[in-house]
C-alpha cells in the first residue's frame, strides 16, 4: 500500500508531459480518453489511499530519506483521512470535468488536458505532503495552472480581468507564506510540519512564532477566500471556462482551509495551545464575516457563475466556522460538508456550464423561461439548491449538523444562526435563478442585481462545438450533485469523519489517540436543516412572486436596501490595487490581534 | 551578523506592494510584483547565512567546515522559479489585454464590477 502513495502525484504529471509533448501529433480523442483515464486510475488510487488510511495514517519517504536519530532531512508523504478525503474530492473533480469538457476546446488541442492533470497532480500532491516547503511548492504549481486556465479564453475581456485579479492577489499570499516559512525555518532549522510540531511543543507563544503563524494562516486564507482575502475569487472563478471553475470552487478553496488547518494543529497548537480562546475568536470571526457577506453577494448577482462564485466563498465561511471551533466534532463536520459541499458546487457551476453552451448566456434574465427544454438539469440544478440549503439527511446536512453540535457544546450560541442565513440566502439564490431559468417565474428584470454587463462577450463558452449532445454534459452534473447528496449514506460517515478528525488534531503526538465517541445529529439539527430549506424555498418564492401584494412589500423593502447594496457593488470594484490593499489590512489585522493577544502575558 | 539584511528584506516587501496597489500599467506592476517577491529570496538567506560560512560544497574540503545552509538555497531557487513563471504569466496576459483594449490599465476594461 505504501508503494501506492507517490503515485496519485506521479500518474497524473507523468501524463500531462507526455500529452504537452505528443498530443499535437494524436487524434484529440485520444487524447480525451488518455486524460479521462488517467482521473480515474487517480480515482481509483486516492479511494484505496482513503480506505488503507481509516486504519493508520501512511508515511512515506521520498528516496528512502528517513529521519536519522531524530534529525529530519527527507520529504515525507503522510496520508491521513482528511487529506486523502480532499485528493479524492478533486480526483473525481477531475473526473467530471474530462468527461464534461469532451471534445470542448477544439481548436487548442490538448493545452486544456494538460494544465487540468497538472492541476490534478498538484492537489493530490497539496492534500499529502507532510512538509512544510513542499505544502508550498503545490501551492504554487496549483495556483499557476489555475491561472492558466483562468486566462484560457485569452482572446476576451473578463478572463483576462479575473486572470490579473487572481494571479497578483495569490501571489501577494505565496510572498507571505514564504516569509512565515522562513521565519520558522530559521527558529527550528526544520521544514517537516511534524518535526517542527515536536520542536515547538513545550515553547511559549513569541512575537516570531505570532508572525509567522499570521503570515502563513493568512496566506492560506487567500487560497481559501476568506473575507476581507475574497475579492479575487468571484473575478476568477466567474471568468473561467466552466469545466475549470467545477475544480477550483469544489477542491482548490476547500484546500486553502486545509492547509489552515493543517498549520494550526501539526505546528502551532502547541506554542498557542493557552491562547486558544483567541484564535478561535479571529477564525470565528473571519468565519462568520464570510459566510454573511458571500451569501449577500450572492443574491445580488443576475450572472449564474457569479453567483455560484459568491456561494462557495459564503460556503467556505461555514467551513471555516466549523474549524474555527478548534474542536475535533466541529472539524469532522467540515470535513463531512466540504466534501458533500464541494460535489454539489462542482455540478452547480458545471450546470452553468451546460446553459452557457446550449443556450449561449450565462444571465439569469436573459435565460429566463428558456431552460424548459431541458427538465433534468433544471431537476438536478433544484436538488443542488436545496443541497446547499442543507435538506435533511443528506450530505451536506450531516456536515453542518456536527459542525451545529460542536456549536452548543461551545456555547456559540450565534454559530447555528449564521450558518441558517448563509444557506437559505445561497440556497434561495440558486432556487431563484432555476425557478426563472427552467420555468420562466419572476419579473423579466429586477434593477437590484449587479448590472449586465457589455453582452458582446457575455457567452464565455464556445459557439457549439461539434458532436456533443446535451446528454453527455448532463451527465456529469447530475453525478457531482447525486454524489454530494450521496456522501450522507455513506455507512457511518459522521463517526468516520469524527475519526479523522480526532487523528487529525493529534497528529502530532499520537500518543493521546482517544477514540472518537460516536456523534449523532440532535433534533434541533433537523429543524435548522429543514428551517434552511424552508427558508430557501421561501426565498426563492419571495423573489419570483407576481402575486400583487407580495412583490410590492418585497419592493419596497428593496429600495430601502438600496444604499447598502450599492455600497457592496462598490467594495466589490474589480481593481486589482484595492484588493491588494484589502489584502494588507487583514494581514496586518490578523497579526496584529494575534500579537497584543498573545504576547503580553508572555512574562 | 547584523539585522541589515531582514530590514531590507520588509523594505522591499513595503515598496514592492506599494508599487502593487498603486499601479496604472500592468508591465509595471508586474515588476512591483517582482520587486515585492525579491524580498523572500533576501530573507532565506540572510536567515541561512553564517559569518565566516563556505558555500555549501564540501569536495577538497573536511566536512567540519562552517558552511552557510544549502536549504536554504534551494528554497531560494525554487522561489526564483515560481517568480520567474509568474512574471511570464502575466506579461503574457499583458499582451493580451493591450491587444484588446489597446491600453495597460488595469482598470481598463474592467468588466467585473459588484
């Protein structure tokens, strides 16, 4: 099994050089089916690494470089169930963007596969690596891919746009988090995260560890969109074509809060364990913000990506809080949702996708009604609404209903309520747009959404490549959101995720292993799980209502709301020197709460 | 071994973002970006520097030499080539948004916006 471990890295890059170096030469075919194999043998690998995993964590050294009377030279991989639950995730990603993406980018042959395989290599490589530089280096390899593929359709406006955006601002972040790294190599001489951990165990919180935990925890933060890092995201993930984007919203952001995480727990819980209180206020914090300002901007979105973009940053908030909790139940229901979570959105953005090509637009108004003919995405696209509204009991619900557990049992009485306005506004948002798309509800305009834009290059998908039907699209959204729903019946999976959680967080030590105890869902998790699709499907009704009297009290209660929500759109401004400035003042926030918290009650 | 070096190092991170935020043309912010990312090659190795140090290569030299870290250094070139691809990466967008809007704005042509 340990031979297995490399491989999930190697396959995948070892194909994409062959098809840099000879797809040119072979039919395109050949190379669709090439790339749609090797996602699967990668598929099949990261499966049977999730499953050796559940016993005990997998430990492989590259070249043979084991630790010498505890000194630590060599790069290690080490599989736990989290990770291998996220390369998983993104293997699948993969998958389902091959499949969609059949015989789409004709006229450039095989770039596309290539860079998706690379990015593949890169995630899987993220989600194992047991060091800290080499967590670095797939950084960087996923995040220059992304911007590749995020610029593919270099020949128009808004990818360009969202290219700049998202390659200036993550790269801002990699600067942090190489300084954080330096900062901790030059403390310890190690880069193994658990060496590192050991070293640090029994040391106080010092101004140089603050600082390199903000810079390193923020950097991920970037990655993972966390307000006030998020601008980037909804540029970037709106502009790029529709197969990349499944990936980047369902893997590449959910990574940025493992690297979080996994940060946290293998190096930093123990200089900061006394400071817990505070860490968990900021995470909180930052958790919470998120998740109120992406489900806001979500609604006020008329552009589908757009939207779905505004929903995974909201979404990531709701991760973030369960992590926040710094508590092993908590963590195993964002792990159980991210997972659920992120299938969902991959098949929602790739839902988008299959519009923009069969009826050329990706608006909510310009769509409206003309999505009659195509009954089963509207169906599947409905289940993904009421799936990010967490309906009970599937995926997504059995994720936030640990993550509502682990809540009271903190006392963060507030946490269940937020979690309740993110879902049914993203939910709401997405039952809104399929009600107006598939069944032609709603006004044909509503000036409280952000302004269409210069329609000219509005379809970023291509003008109806040859030979493919709607069926072969339709398929792998349909597979992405049943799977997401899906994760929920996976035989024991709350006490699995508990599982790993608690290996998780111990990782380090391993000596205090206590078994996981058994969580189970409270009622009051069923209500806000059915209170949140409740509320998304009244949303959704409240917007699309022409009832008289119903859409006029919804009127009015838009104008007052008009000032703020220009507010927003403006925050929102697209230029890349305000989100770097963004980006300076939660850095410098972060750390400086961190240090006035931290250090002075260091003597 | 003087504190010279990482007061530099911050220094160029401070101009390199200044530059950042402050650009109206993406050839120059690509070199802000540059300018900023130089400033983590002079912060690993001022940290692996040693006073006195040889350069990490031990052929007709007795290993109990002090030598400055190699690690280090590796870090440093792995670092010079994500910037280097970056800096690729981004001109080449350049080329492509003055193509277009004939202009190197970044706020040109803005057609993301709330």
């Amino acid at each position: 099994m340990h031979a297995l471990v490399p491989l999930p890295v190697i396959v995948p890059l070892a194909a994409a050089v062959v098809i840099a170096g000879f797809g040119k030469f072979v039919h395109s075919r050949l190379v669709d089916l090439g790339a749609i194999l090797v996602a699967l043998a990668d598929a099949v690998i990261t499966v049977m690494l999730l499953l050796a995993s559940l016993g005990h964590s997998l430990t492989y050294w590259y070249g043979g470089w084991q630790p010498v009377h505890g000194l630590t030279i060599g790069i290690a991989f080490v599989v736990q169930p989290f990770g291998a639950a996220l390369a998983v995730l993104a293997s699948l990603g993969t998958l389902a963007t091959l499949i969609f993406s059949y015989r789409y980018f004709e006229e450039v042959g095989a770039l596309f596969h290539m860079l998706v395989l690379v990015f593949l290599g890169a995630m899987c490589g993220f989600a194992m690596t047991g060091d800290l530089f080499n967590l670095f280096v797939f950084f960087e390899l996923m995040s220059v891919t992304a911007f590749a593929l995020t610029a593919y359709r270099s020949d128009e406006a808004a990818p360009l746009q969202g290219a700049v955006n998202f390659t200036v601002v993550n790269t801002v972040a990699a600067i942090l988090i190489l300084f954080g790294m330096g900062l901790l190599y030059g403390r310890t001489d190690a880069l193994n995260m658990a060496a590192i951990g050991r070293q640090l165990a029994h040391v106080g919180a010092d101004p140089l560890l603050v600082m390199a935990f903000a810079l390193i925890t923020c950097g991920y933060l970037v990655k993972a969109a966390v307000v006030p890092f998020h601008f980037w995201l909804a540029d970037a993930y709106a502009a790029a074509p529709a197969p990349a984007a499944v990936l980047f919203a369902a893997v590449m952001s959910d990574l940025g809060l493992y690297a979080v995480a996994e940060i946290y727990w293998t190096i930093f819980d123990g200089p900061f364990g006394q400071h817990a209180n505070l860490i968990r206020g900021v995470l909180l914090t930052l958790g919470m913000l998120t998740a109120m300002l992406g489900a806001v901007m979500s609604v006020l979105q008329r552009k589908l990506k757009r939207l779905l973009a505004f929903a995974t940053i909201s979404h990531i908030g709701l991760f973030l809080l369960g992590i926040g909790l710094l508590d092993n139940v908590g963590l195993a229901g964002a792990i159980v949702y991210l997972c659920a979570d992120g299938l969902v959105k991959g098949g929602l953005f790739l839902g988008a996708g299959v519009l923009a090509y069969r009826l050329g637009s990706g608006d909510e108004f310009d769509l409206r009604g003309r999505g009659s003919g195509l009954p089963v995405l509207g169906t599947t696209m409905a289940l993904g609404g009421l799936a990010l509204a967490t309906l009970p009991p599937f995926g997504t619900f059995v994720g936030k209903g640990l993550i509502e557990d682990a809540a009271a049992e903190a006392g963060a009485w507030w946490l269940p309520w937020t979690l309740l306005f993110a879902e049914v506004l993203t939910g709401g948002a997405v039952l809104r747009a399929t009600g107006r798309i598939f069944l032609g509800l709603g006004a044909a305009a509503d000036p409280e959404l952000s302004e269409p834009q210069d329609d000219e290059d509005e379809d970023d998908e291509p003008e109806n490549p040859p030979g493919r039907s709607a069926t072969l699209m339709t398929f792998p959204v349909v597979l992405l959101v049943v799977g997401g729903l899906l994760v929920g019946f996976i035989p024991h999976v709350a006490d699995r995720a508990a599982d790993a959680a608690v290996r998780f967080v111990a990782r380090p030590t391993l000596l205090d292993h206590t078994a996981a105890q058994s969580p189970h869902l409270s009622t009051a998790a069923y209500l806000f799980g059915a209170g949140a699709c409740a509320g998304a499907l009244a949303f959704a009704f409240l917007s699309l209502t022409r009832i008289r009297r119903v859409s006029a009290a919804r009127d009015r209660g838009a104008e007052w709301l008009r000032l703020p929500v220009s507010v927003l759109h403006g925050l929102h401004s697209g230029h890349v020197g305000d989100y770097v400035t963004w980006l300076v003042v939660g850095v410098t926030s972060v750390g400086a709460a961190c240090l006035l918290g931290m250090t002075h009650v260091v003597p | 071994m003087s504190y010279l070096p990482y007061v530099v190092a911050v220094w160029l991170l401070v101009v390199g973002l200044y530059g950042v935020v402050t650009s109206r043309n993406l050839v120059h912010l690509t070199q802000c970006l540059a300018v900023a990312q130089s400033s983590s090659y002079l912060l690993l190795l001022a940290i692996g520097f040693r006073t006195g140090g040889i350069a990490p290569v031990f052929s007709g030299v007795s290993t109990g030499r002090k030598a400055v870290d190699p690690i280090v250094q590796a870090l440093t070139l792995t670092d010079v080539v994500v910037s280097v691809t970056i800096s690729g990466l981004l001109l080449a967008i350049s080329v492509q948004v003055f193509k277009r809007h004939h202009s190197l704005d970044p706020a040109a042509g803005r057609e993301m916006q709330g």
